[in-house]
C-alpha cells in the first residue's frame, strides 16, 4: 500500500527545490483554478448539506402527520358511515 504521507514528504520536497518562478506559477493556477470552480459552483442550484439534513428532517415531520390525519380522516368517515346506516 502507497503511504500518504510519504507522497506528501516527497511533493514537498519537488516543490522546495523548484525556482521560485515556478512555484509562483503553480500557487497561481491553484488559486485561479480553485476560484473558477468555487465561481462555476455558486451559479449551481445547490444547497448546503446541514439545509439538506434541515429540510429532509421537516419531509419526515410532515410525513408522520400526514399519517397520523388520514387515520383521524378514516376514523370520521367511519363514524360518518356509521351514523348514517343508522340513521338511515
């Protein structure tokens, strides 16, 4: 198995002995590469994860009263029923 750490010792290495020309260069694509992908990520739709979790745990709410009033609904429809076969 390749050790992480390892690849991050010998990267850093590379990256001290090269001119400082070049790591200018490399810390300016990164910068403007991370800036360009953050830029086209904020034009998305997309929501954060805690509203996420938010909203999904509101649908699980809504859905457990949902429940709990279409059984309030039966219970009435059948009283409903009821009374009326007996009032009939």
């Amino acid at each position: 198995m390749i050790n992480p750490a390892k690849i991050e010792e010998i990267a850093k290495q590379i990256s001290s002995n090269m001119p400082q020309g070049v790591r200018n260069l490399a810390e300016t694509f990164e910068t403007r590469t991370k800036q360009a992908i953050q830029a086209k990520l904020t034009e998305m739709d997309f929501v954060s994860r805690e509203e996420f979790d938010i909203q999904s745990k509101v649908l699980i709410r809504t859905r457990e009263k949902m429940t709990e009033l279409e059984a309030k609904v039966a219970e009435l429809e059948a009283k409903l029923a009821k009374q009326s076969d007996s009032g009939e």
